[in-house]
C-alpha cells in the first residue's frame, strides 16, 4: 500500500480498519472521497505539485484506472466506488512514480483552468474583483507553475459562474428579477430595450429578445435625493467578465458629505443614444427638480444628450457644467505644459472674478495658444467665480469616480447578479446610515458634523474682523479683515449684503454657507447667523435622506412565475474568445518611444546575428568569453 504525501517521496503504509483522513496533499490506499471529481482532483493536485504527469486507463462509472504517462515507470494507481456507502476509495497502487520529478515546463497539462477555479473560488468568493495577476501569483505559490494570462482570466470567469450563475444564463434571468422588483419593490423605476432576435431566413422570433439597454432606480433613492444638494454627478465605467458593456451612475451627496448613489443603466457604451436613454430617463423619473446642476466630463455624447431638447433638460431650467479634472487632462493634451496646467486649475478654483483674472493675466504672458484654447470654453462652465453658486463647491466628479472604484468587484459579475447586488448593497448602506441618522436626531443636534467643524473654524476667524459700517434697513455691511497675528494691521474690507446672500470673499455664495464675514456681520446686529444656512445641512434634513428603507424580498420559492419572451445577450459584445484579452491601459504619446535595431554580439554591427557574423571564420575563432 503507498502513501502518497507531500512531505515524504517514498511510500510508506498505512494498516488498520479505519477510514484514513485526507487532505489535497496526501492520497493513501483505502482513503475514501465524496465522489469521483473530489478523488480526480486530489490525484491531479498531488502530481502538479511534483511535475509528473499521468494518463488515463480506464474511467466509468465505477472504476478509475490511471498510470504515469512516462513508458519507463511502473506506476499505476486504481480508484473504485464502494457499494456499501457510495464513495470512491483508493486501491493498491502497482508503485511509487519511478521517473524523474523534474519541471517539465513552464505549465502543466492537468493545471487546467477549471482546477485553477476550484482553488481561486474562495478568494474570489470574498473579491470578485480580484486581479488576474493575483491569480497567477496564488498558482505559483500553491503549484509553483507559471500560468499565461489567459488561462488565469477563464478561471476567473469560471469562478464567478459557479458563484453567480452563467454569464448566458443571467440574461435569461434578468427578466424574473425584473417582475421581482415591481411586485415587491413598488416604486422602483425599470426601463428595458430589447431588440428583436431574426433567424438566418430573415424572420423575427417572436419569443426571444437581445438585451440592448437598462435604466433602473429604487424608490428610497429618487425620493431621499430631494434632501440632498441640487447637483448631480455623472459618469460611466467599463464592464468586465465575458461580456463587454458599460454601466453608467448618477451620484449626490447630502447634507453631510456622503455620497448618494441614485440611478443606473447598462448600455453597450458611450454613445450619444446610449447617453441620451440615461439622461432621459434619469430627468423624467428621477430627478425632475428645477435649478439642477449636471456635473460631467466634456464628452460630446453627453453634451449632445443634455441640449436634446426631448430629454428634458431645458425645461424645467437646469445647468450643465464640466469637471475641471477632465478640462486639464484635455489641456496637457493640448498645450502639453505642466506649470500652466496648474495655473487653469487655479483658475478654475478662483472664489473671485479678480483672482481669475490675475490667473488669466499669467498665462497671457507665457502662451497665447494656451488662452484661446481655454477662453473657448464657455466660463461659467468651468470657473467657479462665474457659476454663481450652482455647483455648490463641487468642481469635479471625484463623487462618481471614487463609486466606480466601490463598484468594481460588483461589475465584473453577470448582469442580473450585478443588478441584484445593487440592491443588496444599497438596502445596507440605507440601513445604516438611517439607524446613524435616527440616533443624531434623537441626540437634539442641528446641524450635521461637517457643518458645524466648519462653522466652528469661521467663528473663530470672525472674532479678528470689525465692522465698519452698516445699513440696518438693506441688511448691507463692510467688514474689516485683520491678521490676528503681529501688530493685526487690517488685510481687507469686505461688503457682505445679507439679503442677497453676497459676500465680496465668494465663499458664501460658492458653498452656501456663512463665511467670517457674514459672521461677523450678523454678531454686529444679534442676529443668529444659523439662519443663513440652507435646510440641507440640518440634521432633520439629513435623516429625512434615508428615512425610507429598502424592503425586503420573500423567499425565491414565493416569487411570481415570468411568462413572457426570453431574454438572449448579445454576441457581438462577447470578449475576444482567443488569445488574451485587450489590455485597458490607455495609450499616450510617452508609449511612442524609437526601438533600437538589433545588433551582432559579436561585432555589435547592425543588419546580422550572430550566427552569421562575416568578422567569425569558425567557432574556433570565436573571442573567449
């Protein structure tokens, strides 16, 4: 009898009636597994783990046979099912492998991918996110091979569908959770575009559909972003997995600097129609208020969505404005000049028309290029002096960008399971954050804690300001700044008129929140300066977010019985189903670097090798190394 371990190269036995234990590293005679699959994988792990291979004999229902694939070693191993209990227990092997363990290669022919998802299964259980090079790391270190790139993605992929389900199969069930959502979760927006299916005589199958496009949004979301500020945040992201695709997201973010996810939709990519489905859904079932402030890149299919006037977007009014993260990226592009680079950013940050301007005047000294390309685009776009406020401090998407880096592990599964893990993820976050809230509000607190550090850091800055003059009438003051250091000689002087919500510094217009100045000109005239700060910092405000939670879903045995058409995915946004898969790192100008031709190593002369280098008569004559 031979005992099979990793930790001993020659076979030992083991006696006794017992069942022996095993474990992936140990394969005894008589040890018993649950099935055959489990014995097959023990056998292939053990040889993977030594370089050797085998063949198989004979394999059927009952019996397994293998032996070494090597002809000059005698090994040869019987695996058999007991009928007494129905699992499969290793019998008398003929002998130890004979043959050398050496490394046959750089992989192994039993280390297919289907085994390789098997061991990543709990690790992508926990990330589904999980890098591939993190795979082929995990096999290195269990089975000290290194596997190719695309070998480790289709285990990957072949994980996720034993966790998730089957890529195909999730289009097919995206329909039954779509009927689960409107049953259970009233109020939930669902828009879906099919496409017809047609045979290759030309005719449409009635009772089949290709999934183009989905928009969707729970109702706790649509109604609590009526709490939150006025501006929305846009932005797609890539798909991965076996199917190509994008999903795009709506985000907020309420009274205390959390962010608010609203909306999505999965389209086949950016385009202008695909643009146009989500900004038009997203106006008319979601956020329909007037006065909204869009905030994106400068893609052009997103600026042809918004100016469509059947979208909505013009009535009632709102404003599109751009990301400045994206507008100097477009600048390096063009320009290609870090230092005034900085200073358009700088610009755009600007509080007041007159430090823009003294940022304009810099760059009007270096490049004239560089201030057509920026004096093209319109300013309240773009320069926070001129929005008059509608941003409300948000110059940039970073709010989508950092949900799409939340949602990776959720976009690299199928499609249903990623809808479904929309749900799940935001009935917690609701959960949470409104037992948080509950808590605040019962404790008698006003305002939100971001607000009040805030506030606390004006006060303190409005206590070296003085008040130099007042109209009590028009609420319309002059305060002094001073430095509250050295001999705190004034540094400005500031009009602040409260009715018109203005202060000369453009804090309190830019943030909507009371600045030093207004301050100290509301302590001037007692009057409480919290009443100049906007009901969306408040805590009741806040609660009222996520006041409304999510409802739980019965038992998959009690949903309701789909009866419709079946729901097929698109073959043409299939990955690419040989060779390893398209790289996503975008190219730049620095990728265009001159390869050096190749030279002799001898003569180190260009146009031949080595081998038939005309300065070499023989190999006699070759230069000792």
């Amino acid at each position: 009898m031979q005992n099979i371990s990793l930790d001993d190269a020659e076979p030992s036995s083991v006696f006794g009636s017992s069942i022996p234990t095993h474990n992936s590293d140990e394969i005894e005679e008589g040890i018993e597994y649950e099935d055959k699959e489990e014995c097959l994988l023990a056998l292939q792990q053990w040889h993977i783990k030594r370089s050797l291979d085998f063949s198989v004999v004979k394999s059927d229902s009952v019996r397994f046979v293998i032996k070494c694939r090597n002809a000059t070693c005698n090994f040869k191993c019987r695996v058999s099912l007991r009928k007494g209990n129905s699992r499969w227990r290793v019998g008398k092997s003929s002998g130890p492998h004979t043959c050398t363990t050496t490394s046959m290669s750089q992989d192994h022919t039993k280390l297919s991918s289907e085994m390789i998802s098997k061991s990543i299964m709990e690790l992508v259980n926990r990330d589904a996110s999980l890098k591939v090079k993190v795979i082929i790391a995990h096999v290195v270190e269990k089975y000290r091979y290194i596997i190719s790139y695309k070998k480790a993605w289709i285990a990957k992929c072949k994980a996720v569908e034993s966790l998730y389900g089957n890529w195909e199969t999730s289009y097919n069930d995206l329909p039954q959770w779509i009927l689960v959502m409107k049953t259970y979760l009233p109020g939930t927006i669902i828009e879906l575009q099919t496409l017809p299916v047609i045979s290759n005589d030309g005719s449409y199958l009635g009772d089949q559909r290709i999934f183009h496009r989905l928009f969707w949004a729970f109702r706790p979301c649509i109604r609590g972003f009526a709490y939150c500020k006025p501006i929305v945040q846009v932005d797609g992201t890539w798909l991965y997995g076996k199917y190509r695709g994008t999903l795009l997201m709506v985000v907020a973010q309420d009274g205390n600097g959390n962010i608010f996810l609203i909306a999505f939709a999965l389209v086949e990519s950016e385009t202008k129609e695909a643009w146009s489905f989500f900004l038009k859904n997203l106006r008319m079932h979601v956020t329909p208020q007037a006065n909204l402030c869009l905030i994106s890149d400068r893609h052009e299919s997103i600026k042809s969505a918004y100016n469509n006037p059947k979208n909505g977007w013009q009535f009632p009014p709102s404003s599109h404005v751009y990301c400045i993260r994206h507008i100097a990226q477009n600048f390096m592009r063009e320009i290609k000049d870090k230092d005034l680079r900085k200073i358009v950013v700088n610009m755009s940050y600007a509080l007041t028309e007159a430090t823009f301007n003294y940022y304009r005047g810099e760059i009007r000294k270096t490049n004239n290029d560089a201030l057509s390309w920026i004096g093209n685009i319109p300013r309240k776009k773009w320069a926070r002096a001129f929005d008059g406020g509608q941003r409300w401090g948000h110059m940039t998407t970073n709010l989508a960008e950092a949900m799409n880096a939340v949602l990776k592990e959720t976009r690299n599964l199928p499609i249903t399971a990623l809808v479904k893990s929309t749900y799940y993820r935001l009935g917690s976050l609701f959960g949470r954050r409104g037992h948080q809230w509950t808590k605040m509000l019962a404790s008698g607190q006003v305002f939100t804690d971001n607000c009040n550090k805030g506030m606390a850091e004006e006060v303190i800055k409005a206590n070296t300001h003085n008040v130099m003059q007042f109209d009590r009438e028009r609420f319309y003051f002059m305060v002094q700044e001073k430095i509250n250091h050295n001999d705190g000689r004034p540094t400005g002087t500031f009009s602040v008129d409260l009715r018109k919500q203005h202060c000369d510094c453009g804090k309190f217009q830019a943030f909507h929140l009371p600045c030093s100045h207004v301050i100290a000109a509301c302590s001037s005239i007692r009057q409480d300066y919290s009443i100049h700060i906007p009901d969306v910092f408040k805590i009741r405000n806040v609660f009222k977010v996520y006041q409304e939670s999510f409802l739980g879903l019965p038992h998959e045995e009690n949903w309701p019985q789909y009866e419709g058409f079946t729901l097929c995915h698109d073959d043409s946004m299939r990955r690419r189903k040989k060779g390893r898969p398209n790289s996503t790192r975008i190219r730049t100008e620095m990728d265009d670097v001159e390869k050096e031709k190749r030279r002799c190593g001898i003569c180190r002369e260009i146009g031949h090798m080595r081998r038939k280098c005309p300065n070499v008569a023989g190999s006699s004559q070759r230069p000792p190394r």
